[in-house]
C-alpha cells in the first residue's frame, strides 16, 4: 500500500523513544517561539502530525507546545493553518478551546471547534457562539466569511442544533446580506495617480458583467475589483440560501386554504405597490428591487421568503446580459440552475408566489429551449413545471418533449447531463406518473444513455426500469433491451458519420459505417434511433441488422454494454409480471423463443441471454401454468428442434422442463390426450435422434443434461397417458441394451454416460407401476407445497399451539 520510504518513515514515527521525542518537542517550542516561520517551523509540524498520526494511542502534548501551535490557528499562512489544525485534532487535547482563543475564526479553527463537541448540546452551544459571531463588527477582529460555511455543515448533519430564535435570527441576516449590501467596490480598487482629492478617493461603483453600471442591488454576478465584507456574506448567504429554505421553511402548515388567499392578496397589492413606487421615484431601480412598505411588516422567514424571490429574479435579468468572458458565461448558468431551484422552493413553501414567478420561468425557458448548451439550467427549469405547472394551470408538454425527446438523443454522450437527467427521473417517479405519464413512451430515447454510458448508469436504470414496464410497452422494450448493443453501435456510427469524411478509407469499422450512410439499410438504423415508443415492437430484418453489424461487436462500448443487459432483463422480467394479464405473459413468452436465435453475436452474450430467458420462462410458467397449454403449439415446434438441443442447451432445456412438469389436467383442464400426445411424440422423435446420431460437423455432443430432462419429461407425460408407458419402456431398454457395448458417439464421457443410464432405470422402474409413477413424477399440490401449519383439520396446528403455551408459560 505503501512504498518503501513511505513504510520506513511511519515505523520510525511509532519507534520514537520518549526522551527523544521530549527533546523535539523542546526543539519544537524555540522554533515556535521565532516571529517569522519559515520552512523549519513547516518541516517540525508535519514530523509531529507523522509522529501523533502514525500512533495508534492520542499523545498528550506539552501545554506551552499546545498552546504555540494553537496560536498559529490565526497565522496569516494558510498553510500554517492547515498544519497546527491537523496537529491539535490528532493530540489529547489538554485545554479547553473558544472562539475567544482565536482571532479572526477561520474555517480551520472552526473544525477544531467543532472536533470538541460532544453532545447536541455542546453542538447547540457552539452554534450559539457562532451566531454570536455574526453581531459583532470586523473591527472587533472577528472575521464573518468563514461562518456561515461551518454553520451549513452544522445544520446539514445535525439540524436540530438551533433554536426557534437562531432561525429567525439568521433569516433577519440573511435579509440584510441578501438585499442591503453595499453597491461600490471594496478597497484597493481605486487607481490613485496624480489627482488624489476626495472625490478620486471614494470607490467606484460595481458593475454588471456587461461592463456596465450596475443601478440596481449587489448580487453573485456583480462585478468589482474588490468586495466588501457585506458583499462577500451576500455570495456566501446565497450559497447556503437553498439548503436553509429546505431545512427551516417547511411548506405551510395548517390552515392553508386562508393562508394562501391572504398571501396572494398580499402578493397582488405587493406588485401594484411596487409599481407605482417605480413610476413616482423614476429610478433606475428595477420592479424586482422596488421593495413595497408592506413587505418589511412581515415575519421573519417570509420576509425571507421574499428578498429570495427578488434576489432570483434578479439574477435572471442579470443572465440577460453578455458576459464578456467565459468563465462568467459559465458562472451565469450556474446562478440560473441555483436562481431557479430557489423559486421552486419558495413556491413550493407560499403558492401564492407561483402567479409572479411563472411570467419569468416561461420567458426563461423560451429564451434558452433553442440553445442545448443550457440543457442543465433546463432541467431545474423542468423541475418548476412539474411542481407548479398544474397550480398555474399551463400545458407543460412542449417541456417534456424538449427533456424526454432532444436531451437524450442529442446529449445523449455528455455523461454529466445522463446522470442529471436520470437523478431528475428518479426524485419524481411518483409525480412523473401522476402527472406526466407519457414519459414511459420516451423509453427508446432514455436507453441511448444506457447504450452509451453503461457501466456507470447501471444502478440509475435499476431503479428506474420498473416504471418504465407497463401494459403497452412490455413487449417493446423487451425487444429494445435486447437490441441494446446494437443501440450502442449505432450511437457510435451516428457520431462518426458526422465527424468522418465519407471517403475515409482507413476507419475503423468500414462496413458498419458505410452501411450507416446507405440508404437501403437508413430504416433499421432510425428504428433503432427513434425517440418514441409505437411504431413498432421491433423490426423485420434483425438478422440482416446483425450482420451489418458484426464487426461492431468487438468495440469496448458495445461489448460493455451487452454486460449489463442480462441484469436489465432481471429487473425488467420481476417487473413485468406485476402488471401484466396472461395474454402479455404469452406474448413474451413468444418473444423469448423468437429472439434466443436473433442475437448479436458477441461472444457469451448469447449465453447469458439464455440463461435469463430459462430462469424467468420457468417463474412465469410457475405464477401462470395455463401459459403452457395457451402457448403449446409454439414450445412444441421450439423443442421438437433438434438444432436447438446445440445450440440453445441452456433455454431448450428449460423449456422441455417445462413442458413435462405443467402439460397436465391438474395445471389446467384444456390440456387432453391427444395434445400430451404430441408432446411426447416431438420429444420422442427428438431424444430418438440425437442418440442415434452422431454431433453435426464441429458440434459437441448433446448435454447430459438435455437427455435427462427429455428422458424425465417424456415420463412424465406417459404417467398421465398410460398408453404412452410403453414406448418410454421400449425407449429405455433400448438405451440400456446399446451402453452396455461400451462408449456410444453422443455422449463422450464415461461418467455422464453411466449418469444418463442409471437415470433412465430408475424412470423404468417407476413406470413398472404406472399409479406409483404419477405420484412421484406428478405430485399433487398438498405434497408439494403442505400447508400442514394452516390446516385445522391436522393435529399440526394444535401440537404447535400447545408448545406455545408451554414455551410462553415457562
């Protein structure tokens, strides 16, 4: 884990002798003790956190060295910081820690501070010391910036800490922070030059991103060479300004209906209030900042409440402007993201908010739909309209069909949008099919980032896929699951198109691309790429798609891809069977005999489909056994193919499993004779060939395994047809009489051989007495499945009640 010098330096670090260490410790103290530190005192701090680190005990150190190193808490050095913090949290501390000790608090002295807490009363108390903080002036030597930082952290794991008056305290803050900082430069802006009078000296104001003055209140994206304290607690205070809206503003309790009428009434005469306050002062003063008498009435949270929503929709119509360089262009799509989930939680705690905030949101959005470079601002966007767009009463589709339908199949390669997208689908299961429930149309569209990005998105569409299985796109999506690698090909040819000249000789993966731009295949490419469920379960030439294909099978996308769709096919077959009637079931049932041959051919894959396929062919069969004779004609024809004995072992097995344990009267009372008659006869015809011939050219020979399941099943079926018993036994005496010659060519191994013979005497000698054989091969359900613990007509119920009452009596 380590490397050598590495190792060396820890173990000498916990072989220190303690008179050595006392003589660095008094070393320690005379470097401390020198106004300036250089190197030398940052070579003995990192030696003494290795020493107090590298020990499995807490060592006390010297009070006066506790006290130095304690000291350079509030060194100027950040680094000096970083290491007396480091240092103090991995000693015994000895002495009793406040914010008295240091001067200004920073956030490496705040960490200590709260390393000593204990119980959420000590925690309460350290909170109480912070807010205390916060009234003092800087002048006083406290600094401000680092407080609001620890107390997110505070409240984030612990939010019980503060009382009903710290909450409103720091709401009135945040107020002043938010709405009343200052609106000129900090020091050491102003150039200085020759004309030094008064009015050279007074600051210059701040300014928009554009460059322009800026005439209205200091925001995030105001601009200055330097800030004021104020200035920098209203960045701070916007930052944490969500997560305490989400901690402390809880949505209206109570008598809601009369509350919300009187906010809304409050809210209408506010705007009025407001406007008319901006035609008599004619300032520059926007509506958002024109604050009415009447707002300054309210309680502390919703007066919070509602310089938050000022504040957003300033930012807003701060993103209007052009930024000059990028770095801000980025800033402002941040600002929206932060701006816009702000008012989504406003709204959310006063509904009366939604009629003003709506008018900006809509506008927001039909400024930035065209562009997808804001794709992550529209997405809080989205958001909104899913929570409020019922409330305001606005058609919300073309929102949907922008998230559902460019997202991803634009955007489908740029992964931070994927897990955005998908952390959006998963927070609003429950509203999207409430509210929204077309999205589960957009299921071919939302599996391009699966196809795309697999292995990272895996556990995303884990918990998304059973919302997405529902009656009407069952047998869609199965078939599109299964076509995932060849989705992920196509992807990867989609972009190569558009980025290779049509000539280029030397590409990779020639034929797939070309093939991509030819006309006469463009339509099974677009089925895969299509956005939307509908236009059909899947396409008719899938083997001609595979073949184009088939170079594309060895590419790290694709092969990664094809990993995760047998676990996608788990979650989607435990979901299916929760909403869909016996006639779906039959259909997919279908679809596995149909698609086990229609598979690109990449390697093992084929073999984990099927192994799929057969685990849950046999649960459905179980929930639903009448699925068995519904589909007979189809399993029959399956199974009475030799080639699939080779080449499907896995699934063909399962399915002649299937066909000997349900095709019975008990299971359902459609099944007759004549048609266990023809079961057993495909069975026959099929166990007969493949043990009187030899493997096709380059095949193995037939798995044990297959034999004995035919030869059980077939058993089977004769114990409920008794004129069937004796071509079972003409069968497996024959088998017997043709082993004893010694190695037979379609089994290669002696022990597999012996396996298969001894199999079949013990069916033989069941058969012998055929009532005897029914009830082994075919118990009824009292035996296989006892309810012995349920039924008042056994004496098990009372033999269980009387230890019972002895237990419980004891």
């Amino acid at each position: 884990m380590y490397s050598q010098g590495s190792e060396s330096l820890i173990r000498q670090a916990r072989d220190i002798e303690e008179s050595e260490l006392q003589k660095f410790y008094s070393r320690l103290i005379k470097v401390l003790k020198v106004k300036e530190h250089g190197h030398e005192t940052v070579d003995s701090l990192q030696r003494l956190h290795l020493i107090l680190s590298a020990n499995k005990y807490s060592r006390q150190l010297p009070a006066e060295l506790q006290k130095k190193v304690s000291s350079l808490l509030s060194s100027p050095v950040e680094q000096l910081q970083v290491l007396s913090s480091a240092v103090l949290r991995e000693s015994s501390l000895g002495l009793e820690y406040n914010q008295k000790n240091f001067s200004p608090l920073n956030s490496h002295a705040a960490a200590l501070l709260l390393s000593q807490v204990d119980s959420r009363t000590d925690l309460s108390s350290y909170c109480t010391q912070l807010l205390r903080n916060l009234e003092n002036r800087q002048s006083e030597g406290l600094s401000l910036t680092h407080t609001l930082p620890i107390l997110n952290s505070v409240i984030t794991h612990s939010p019980d800490c503060l009382t009903e008056d710290h909450v409103t305290f720091l709401s009135k803050k945040f107020v002043d922070w938010l709405r009343y900082a200052s609106i000129t430069q900090g020091g050491g802006a102003s150039s200085g030059g020759f004309f030094t009078g008064p009015r050279s000296r007074q600051p210059p104001p701040i300014t928009e991103l554009d460059g322009t003055v800026s005439g209205d209140f200091f925001t995030v994206l105001c601009v200055g060479q330097g800030f004021t304290e104020d200035q920098w607690m209203n960045v701070y205070s916007f930052s944490m300004l969500r997560h305490w809206l989400l901690t402390y503003h809880s949505v209206s309790n109570g008598n809601s209906t009369v509350d919300t009428v009187s906010r809304l009434q409050h809210s209408l005469s506010h705007s009025f209030s407001n406007d008319d306050r901006s035609e008599v002062d004619g300032s520059v003063v926007s509506m958002v900042s024109a604050t009415s008498s009447s707002s300054r009435l309210l309680p502390p949270k919703e007066r919070l409440r509602e310089k938050a929503f000022q504040y957003c929709q300033r930012l807003i119509e701060q993103c209007d402007r052009k930024a000059h360089k990028k770095t801000d262009t980025d800033l402002q799509k941040a600002c929206l993201v932060e701006a816009v989930c702000i008012l989504d939680c406003v709204c959310s705690e006063d509904t009366s908010l939604v009629y003003r905030t709506f008018p900006y949101i809509k506008a927001l959005f039909g400024r930035l739909s065209s562009d997808l470079s804001f794709a992550r601002v529209l997405l809080p966007v989205a958001q909104f309209y899913l929570n409020h767009g019922e409330v305001a009463a606005v058609d919300c589709d073309v929102v949907w069909k922008l998230v559902f339908g460019r997202f991803p199949a634009e955007l489908f390669n740029d992964n931070f949008l994927a897990h955005e997208l998908l952390r959006f689908l998963r927070l609003n299961l429950d509203n999207l099919k409430f509210r929204v429930p077309q999205y589960t149309h957009f299921f071919p569209n939302l599996l391009k980032m699966l196809a795309w990005n697999s292995p990272a998105l895996v556990d995303e569409f884990v918990d998304l896929m059973p919302s997405l299985v529902t009656a009407g796109t069952a047998v869609e999506l199965l078939h599109t699951l299964l076509d995932l690698p060849c989705l992920s090909a196509t992807l990867v040819l989609q972009l190569r198109a558009a980025s290779l000249p049509i000539a280029e000789a030397g590409a990779r993966g020639l034929v797939p691309l070309e093939a991509f731009r030819n006309p006469s295949f463009r339509g099974l490419f677009l089925f895969l790429l299509r956005t939307e469920a509908g236009t059909g379960d899947t396409i008719d030439r899938l083997s001609t798609l595979h073949e184009l294909l088939a170079e594309a099978a060895d590419w790290p996308r694709v092969v990664r891809c094809a990993q995760i769709v047998p676990v996608m096919l788990h979650v989607f077959f435990n979901a299916v069977i929760k909403v869909a009637d016996e006639q779906l079931l039959a259909h997919l049932i279908l679809v596995i005999l149909e698609r086990s041959s229609l598979l690109l051919n990449i390697p093992s894959y084929s073999k984990e489909i099927h192994r799929v396929f057969s685990c849950h062919l046999l649960n459905l069969c179980k929930l639903h056994p009448s699925l068995v004779v519904d589909q007979s004609h189809e399993l029959l024809e399956f199974a009475g193919t030799t080639t699939n004995v080779y080449n499907k072992e896995e699934i063909y097995t399962h399915v002649v499993w299937v066909l000997g344990e349900y095709l019975s009267v008990s299971c359902d009372s459609r099944c007759s004779v004549n048609l266990i008659t023809s079961c057993f006869e495909a069975l026959e015809a099929v166990l007969f060939e493949i043990t009187s011939s030899t493997p096709p050219a380059g095949g193995s020979c037939p798995a044990p395994r297959v034999i004995t399941t035919l030869m059980s099943a077939m058993a089977k079926l004769a114990s409920r047809s008794h004129d069937l018993i004796p071509r079972v036994s003409l069968f497996l005496s024959k088998l017997r009489t043709v082993t004893r010659g010694g190695s037979v060519a379609w089994c290669a191994d002696e022990e597999d051989l012996v396996s298969i013979v001894t199999r079949g005497e013990e069916l033989w000698s069941l058969l012998k007495t055929p009532g005897v054989a029914q009830s082994v091969l075919t118990p009824p359900s009292y035996i296989t499945e006892p309810r012995w613990h349920r039924d008042t007509n056994m004496a098990m119920p009372l033999r269980l009640r009387l230890l019972t009452h002895l237990t419980h009596s004891q």
